[in-house]
C-alpha cells in the first residue's frame, strides 16, 4: 500500500543552513545518542514535524507506523 506523505528532501551537503538544520537537531534529541556513541552521524534520518519525532534509518516497521 502506497501512503501520500508529504516531504521535503534535504541534502545537507548542498547547504549550510541545512547542516546546521539538522545538526541541531542531532545535538538536541535523544535519538541520536546511541549513534554519536558509536562515532556515527545519524543519516539517513526522517524528522517528522520539525522534531516531534525523529527517524533513523528506514526500517520498514517503523516507516508502515506512519
């Protein structure tokens, strides 16, 4: 089943503003701890309104959830 999300594509490499964009939020939510201990950066990831939840990776299981 094919589900209309709506998205905005980010490549942090064309962009400054976009690097610190999702920086931010790497600095400031939790679900990235566990990737910053193993010295990863924590791409691909999905932010779902501006941070309500985050997304690393793209599992299916949790990609069906949404």
């Amino acid at each position: 089943m094919q589900k209309k999300i709506e998205f905005v594509y980010q490549d942090i490499s064309e962009s400054i503003l976009a690097l610190k964009k999702f920086l931010s939020y790497r600095e400031s939510h939790s679900e990235f701890d566990k990737t910053k201990e193993k010295g990863a950066v924590g791409l691909p990831c999905i932010v779902v309104n501006d941070g309500e939840r985050i997304i690393l990776g793209f599992d299916e299981e949790v990609l069906g959830s949404l």
